[in-house]
C-alpha cells in the first residue's frame, strides 16, 4: 500500500485506517518493550500519527524507507 498517496488524496479514511490497523499493536509493544503505562502508549501512539500526518501534509516525509508501521514505532 502507498500510505503517502493514499493520506495525500483521503486523509480522513486513510488516518482511520492506520489507527485502525497498528493502535493496539503498537501500544503493547510501547507498554512492553519500553515500560509505559498503557496512558501514556495511547498518547505516544496518537502523537506519533500526527507527526507522521503533518509530515506527509507539510511535505516533510515525500518517501518511506521503511514500512508504515515501522514510521510509527
């Protein structure tokens, strides 16, 4: 899937579907392997798909070296 196209051209579907997709793997992961509490990986989480989000709107981030899930984590 290109994630930078499909957040350029239906950014509402797009961000629903990365939550969708990586949320509760990525707060076990942050709540396992770096010791947060699971508050705190919910609002890592959260930020982490607004950066990523303003990077790809303020043309920060035009290409992913690595797999959209590994951007997040």
């Amino acid at each position: 899937m290109d994630w930078l196209s499909y957040l350029k051209t239906d950014e509402n579907k797009a961000l629903r579907d990365i939550y969708t997709l990586f949320r509760a793997e990525c707060i076990a992961w942050l709540q396992k392997e770096m010791k947060c509490s699971e508050e705190d990986s919910i609002e890592v989480f959260q930020m982490a798909v607004i950066i990523l989000y303003d990077n790809v709107a303020t043309g920060k981030l035009v290409e992913l070296t690595s797999s959209i899930k590994t951007y997040l984590f």
